[in-house]
C-alpha cells in the first residue's frame, strides 16, 4: 500500500496534508472498492477531531469520513462529485475531499506518523 511520507494518518484512515487538505487513505479506498458517490461537506462547516466531515459510498458500503483535526472546512474537491473514482485512482492527489484551516496548527502532530500508519495496517 502506499503510504507518502509528507502525510500525517488518522486511525480511522484518513489523511492530512501540512496545507489542510484531507483525503483517504489507499488502504481505504482499496477497502471500499469502486467509489460512486461522495457527499461532500458544505464550506463553512465547523468540526471536531473524530466528527463525521462527509460520506463516501462504494458498491460495497456507504462509509462516513471524519475530520483528523478539528476545524474548518475551507474547500471542496468538485472533481470527485462528478467523477468519484478520483477516489479509487488516486487518493493522495486528485481524489482528495475537502481541506481544512484546523483551530490549532499543533494538533497535526497528534496524527500517526507513515511509519506508525503502515504498523496499523499491517
């Protein structure tokens, strides 16, 4: 699986650039398989580490995706409203969702590092 090194990793499989932008990971997208639609969160939106930031449906699931940090939703990936598949193809750069100006730059850290992410995933 690939797993970039200049990305920080929430438990739940998310990740999160230094700018705020905020995807899934490769290991979650080969999880849900062929992604078809993605309900994206409005830009504005407020919230908390671990909330419910927008849903990801695939053949297999409907999977909700969280915020690794709290904060503010400042962006939207229009592309992957149209062509969800972004997603599956690629989730470090065009299939990203949504970025985030977080209320505290620090809490980035509090992510798991690529090593500690790949440990998780075996």
């Amino acid at each position: 699986m690939n797993v970039p090194e200049d990305l920080r990793f929430a438990e739940s499989h998310e990740w999160l650039r230094a700018d705020g932008t905020v995807g899934i990971t490769d290991h979650a997208q080969h999880e849900l398989t062929d992604v078809v639609f993605v309900d994206l969160p409005e830009i504005g939106k407020q919230v908390a580490a671990g909330q419910v930031a927008c849903v990801v449906e695939s053949v297999k699931a409907a999977s909700d995706i969280y915020a690794p940090v709290a904060g503010t939703v400042i962006a939207v990936n229009e592309a992957v409203r149209s062509n969800p598949a972004l997603v599956n193809t690629a989730p470090y750069a065009e299939g990203w969702l949504f970025k985030l100006e977080p209320k505290d730059a620090a809490a980035r850290e509090t992510l798991k590092s690529p090593a500690d992410y790949r440990a998780q995933i075996g």
